[in-house]
C-alpha cells in the first residue's frame, strides 16, 4: 500500500483490514449499492456520532467482509457490529481533525476516484464487440490487392472530389474486364506497385502490381480491414477512404490463420538481370537440392554449403518467428504446405528465388480466452478504440438534451486566422464573445470558454484550413465537455460509484489517522514500549532450553571422529581445528541456547549436561550435542521478542484509544432492528 507496514501490524487493526479489504472488492470488482434513501423495509440500524447507518448500509459491508453464502451467526454478527462501530468511530475522528482538507489526502483520493471512473468512460458492450469481432478475424488470413489514389486528410471538398472521381473511373475498367493488377501497376499511387530501381545501397525491387499479400487484424488501419474483411473473394470494393487517401481493395484470397510459424530455408537467389536460361538453371538446381533432402541427405550441410542467405545458413537457416503478413505471399502459400514440424515444402519461387523451407514450429491462434490480453493490448493502441468512448458520449448527449448552435462556432471563423498555425493567436481577438455554443442538461458552453480551449490547442498543420481547424477543435471540446459533465455526476448516476469512493475516502482516513496513533506511535514510544514489556514481560516465557553445542555433518564418520573428541574433553574450537585442514569435509559446530522445537536432533537426545548420543535427523544428517547447561524456563528479553511485543502493543493503544472514542462519540444502536438481523 502506501507504505510498507509489516503484516503483523496491519492484520491486527480493524483499520488495516478494512482498507485492504475496499482494495481488494475494487481489484475484484465486487462493487455493492447501498440504498439511495432511507425507507420504510430499511430502517436506521445504528447512529455513530449523528450518521445514521441503515440495515442494508450495514448489511451489505458484512456480508461482503464475511464468507458468502455463510448463514448469519449471532456472535459473528455481534463481533462485526462492535468492529464496525470502531471503524466509523476512527472515521469520524479523523474527519473532525481535518485530515481529510490535507492536500495530500485529496490528492491521494483524486487518483483513486479517476482509476475508479474509467470503467464509466468506457462502453463495455462496444468494446466487446470489437474484441470478438478482433478475434474472428485473427483466425483468418486475407490475401489482397489494393490501388491507391492519394489524398491528404485535410483536402478540400474540390481535392477529394477529384481523388474519388479519378479512382471511380479505375474501378469502373476493373469492372468492365480489366485486370486489377494491370491497372496498379499503371495507376495506382502506392509506389510498391511498380519495378523500382537501384538507389545508392537500396537494391532494384520489382513491383508487386498492387498485391501486398497476407495480412490479419491490426495489421493495416482500421478501415482498409473493415472494407477487406467484409469483402467476398474476388470481388472489388467501392472506394475505401483512409488517412492516405482513396483505395480499392481486391479480396484475392481468404484463408484459416497461419498463426505464428519458425521455418528454416535452404535459398537460391536469382541473379540481377537473370535471363531465361538463369531461371531454369536455377529451378534444376533447387530440384536437385529438394530431391537429395528426400533421399535423406542433411539438412544442415546443404544449407551450409549452398544457401545464399549466409546470415541464416550458419544456424541451419533458421529464421525469426513471423506471421502471415511479414513474408511475400508465395513464401507464405509455401509455408501453408507444410503440416509437421520437420517436414520440408517442394521449391517455392518468390520475386527474391527459390526456397526451399523447413517447418520448425508452429503457434496456432489460441481460444479466445488465451488470445484476450493480447487482443486488449493491441485493441488499447487501435483507432477502433475510439469507438467505445464515442458511444459514452452520444448516449450522454442523447440523455441530456445535447444541442448545438453552428452560428455561434462559426463566428470564430471571423477571429481565427493564421497565427492558430504558429501558436501565436491571442484569446484577446475573441474579446466579447460569450455566446453559446452548445447546451448539455442544465449546463451552458459558451464562446469564451471555447476560445480559451483553443488558445490552448493552437495548431502546428500548415496543411489544415481555418475553417477545418475551427470544426475539429470545436468536436475535441465537446467531447472533453461532455466527458467532465459525466464525470461530475458519477456519484449521482451510480450509487455504487459514490459508495465506492466513499470507501476509498474512508480507508484512506483511516489508514492515516491508525498509522500515527498506533503503528508509528508504538514504533517511535520506546519508553512506553519498555514499560509495557516490564507489565507483561511474563506474557513472553521461553521454555525449557539447553545450553549445548550442536555439532552436525552429513559425513557420518566425520562425526563419530568429532564425537571421540569430544568425549576427550576437547573445546568446540579444537574440534572445529581437528578437521580445518581436510578442505573435503564439512562440520558443523553452533553453541546456543536451543529449545526441543529448534532442531530435530535436539529434540530427540537425552537432556543432561555432558556428551549425547549420535542421532541422525530427517535431512540425513548425522549429529550429537554437548550440553553444558540446563535451563529454566524465563521471561524473553525485549530484543528477543520485539516484533510480537510491539504488536501486542499496538493492540494496546488502540484498545486505548477505543476506549476514549466510545467516550467522546456518542453510539446507538437499535435493538430492534439488530434483533431483526439475528
């Protein structure tokens, strides 16, 4: 928690307890309601220091601090009811001393209210859609073609219209019988689709013709995924607008998941230029490579001696795990043939030469369950994340009247100019502006706030237009708006929200009001823990202990030998000396004071002063003790017994401390009522 209270200390306060025990129903989110008002079949059970605290109030902390299911005990119920009553109390106390005005107190519950309300700002039904809907496609891979027509996403209304006529008309010769990948090749803006040549140490790359190959979920933006995946085989989209622009999607195949794969491959690279003759030179060439392998030949050697992939040839040529969508199409179809870890796939040409791959392990996608934390992950850092907290906002708008005055937002147009773009507009340009922009319930929003958001928010585009700049800035400030007009009426909304924070407020006060009354004060009270040690020194007894050394090996002989010695007479230290030299033979020799439960051996000799018989304990060591001394059972010393004695302690000054409470507060309770309970 906030500070590192050993256990013994906080499990013997109620303080402790019950802040562990608000964190823990948060963490397992075991929230409960407690009555919005009192009513007729929920009388008031208690009132500690002039709160009333009804039956379900009470009720409801019990049942969800006690085992559930567990029928009600009368003592139980007694018990709880007394250690409730001195919560409240401590409670109570620390609200009349201030403590919860301290800025680190507000501070500290500000941040747990926030981790609290996050789960309000998030539509969990939309997220769950999108999290199965997730999953569903990873467990396919999608083979497309695309053509792209660029188009800035600040483009004006000319600009776009123009991009979606001029990608119209490449759709329209698709549909009347050209070929999709003629036409990227010739017009697409994606400059993948066409052969580039050699740039200073980039080699020469010969176009894919529009085909990006393999890809699953999140592995392009949201929208190019949606459009794909809801696409039949073999049939072209309508135009798809994205951050880069217009495209059109050709579904060319639809497959069950690769998952993740390691293969090794054997790779003949075709040369620069490679003329006819070089292709088929080269494909008898990896014939003859694949048909040794099946004729048993190694693996390993081959690779070694005739991969042109050198980087990988020395480890077998084993590549890095990847998916579907890290290797060209051909290489993946290749992989696709090959079902058992060592088996090995027929020549595969790619745009790179032949291959000849190896499965070495697969990972399939996993259940939906074990898939979960990965799909969250990636969903978290998603743009389709968005759509989750845009439903919060539009049903917040719907329930509260959201309206909008377009003429208001756009008289901005006239006091917005292009110093936005630098971060030099000054708010003053807006001077007198205060009317409203929009409305949310009983609140008003006004130009001037507005203008001071946007003074805040200048903008760094040089691509934007005033008038664009003005509409999406106005979209941000609603949205954060109506975001803060619900959070400010959480409690309100959600009764269990409202007890949960009053929860955290309560443990928080607690916790601090307990720490500097009794953890630190029975830390830091060394006089009193003296004298509390001197009351009740007779409270911490040894019991029966020897005065012994303990003399120990797993070397039976070496401790028949130390056993001779000692009958001798000889001192813990000539016996330790007598074996010193023999850096193969390990003994012990400990003298201390023991009790029977110290040590296995111990608790088996015969108690009397002299030598004890060789006994051998249950870790197979062998052993005997010399007793010098019998002793009677006495007090610990407080340094012997410090962690139970401070605890016990604590438990002191809390009772204490109780005590004075009771008396300061005044407590009812209501018989009938509890009687009711029992």
């Amino acid at each position: 928690m906030r500070k590192n209270y050993d256990k013994e200390k906080r499990s013997t306060t109620f303080a402790g307890m019950m802040f562990m025990a608000f964190v823990t129903v948060f963490l397992t989110g075991n929230f409960f309601t407690v009555a919005k008002a009192q009513k007729q079949d929920d009388p008031v059970l208690l009132n500690i220091a002039g709160e009333d605290i009804t039956k379900s109030e009470f009720l409801s902390v019990y049942q969800k601090n006690n085992v559930e299911g567990e029928v009600l005990d009368k003592k139980s119920l007694e018990d709880y009811l007394e250690l409730y009553i001195n919560f409240k109390l401590k409670v109570r106390e620390a609200m009349d001393l201030g403590l919860d005005t301290a800025a680190s107190f507000r501070n500290e519950l500000k941040g747990y209210r926030n981790q609290l309300a996050k789960p309000y700002f998030i539509d969990e039904e939309v997220n769950s859609e999108l999290l199965h809907q997730a999953y569903d496609r990873k467990k396919i891979d999608l083979r497309v073609s695309h053509i792209l027509i660029k188009l800035d996403k600040y483009a004006s209304p000319e600009d776009t219209l123009a991009a979606y006529e001029k990608i119209m008309e490449l759709r329209n010769r698709i549909v009347n019988g050209e070929d999709f990948n003629d036409v990227a090749e010739e017009a697409s803006e994606d400059p993948s689709a066409r052969d580039m040549p050699a740039r200073g140490f980039q080699p020469a790359r010969k176009g894919n013709r529009g085909d990006i190959g393999y890809f699953s979920v999140f592995d392009m933006v949201y929208p190019f995924e949606d459009a794909a995946y809801n696409q039949k085989v073999g049939e072209v989209t309508m135009p798809v607008r994205t951050r880069f622009g217009y495209h059109l999607i050709l579904v060319k195949d639809r497959k069950p998941a690769l998952g993740k794969v390691q293969v090794a491959h054997l790779f003949l690279q075709m040369p620069k230029d490679a003329t006819a003759e070089d292709s088929t030179r080269l494909e008898q060439k990896a014939d003859s490579l694949y048909q040794a392998l099946v004729n048993g030949a190694d693996w390993e050697e081959l690779v070694n001696e005739f991969s042109d992939d050198k980087s990988s040839a020395k480890n077998g040529g084993t590549l890095p795990w990847f998916g579907a969508s890290r290797m060209v199409p051909e290489f993946i179809d290749g992989v696709r043939t090959i079902s058992d870890t060592g088996e090995i796939s027929k020549p595969v040409l790619t745009s790179y030469g032949w291959h000849i791959i190896k499965l070495v392990d697969r990972k399939p996608v996993g259940s939906y369950e074990d898939e979960l934390p990965d799909l969250k992950q990636s969903l978290a850092k998603d743009t389709r994340s968005h759509k989750s907290k845009e439903s919060i906002i539009r049903r917040v708008k719907a329930e509260n009247n959201y309206k909008e005055f377009p003429e208001a937002v756009g008289a901005f147009n006239q006091v917005i100019d292009s110093t936005i773009f630098k971060h030099k507009w000054s708010i003053e340009k807006a001077t007198g502006m205060d009317d409203v922009v929009f409305t949310l319930g009983d609140e008003k929003y006004t130009q001037k706030q507005f203008a001071e958001y946007i003074s805040t928010h200048q903008s760094i585009s040089s691509k934007e237009t005033i008038a664009q700049f003005i509409d999406l800035t106005f979209k941000k400030f609603v949205d954060e708006k109506v975001i803060e007009y619900l959070d400010s009426r959480l409690e309100e909304i959600y009764p269990e929200f409202k007890a949960l924070v009053n929860e955290y407020r309560d443990g928080i006060l607690l916790f601090e009001l307990t720490d500097e009354k009794v953890w630190t004060a029975a830390i830091k009270d060394t006089t009193g823990l003296k004298e509390f040690y001197e009351e009740h020194k007779n409270d911490y007894m040894w019991g029966p202990r020897v005065d012994a050394t303990l003399i120990t090996s797993t070397s039976a002989k070496t401790v028949k030998k130390a056993h001779e010695l000692a009958h001798k007479g000889k001192t813990d230290d000539e016996i330790k000396e007598a074996f010193a030299s023999d850096s193969l033979v390990t003994i012990n020799v400990v003298r201390k004071k023991f009790e029977k439960s110290d040590n296995d051996i111990i608790g088996e000799i015969e108690w009397k002063t002299g030598v004890s018989k060789i006994v051998k304990n249950s870790d197979g060591q062998s052993g005997f003790a010399i007793i010098h001394e019998l002793l009677q059972p006495e007090p610990k010393q407080l340094d012997e017994a410090r962690g139970l004695i401070t605890a016990d302690y604590q438990n002191y000054l809390e009772k204490k401390w109780i005590e004075q409470l009771r008396k300061k507060y005044p407590v009812t309770v209501n018989k009938e009522v509890l009687s009711e309970i029992k």
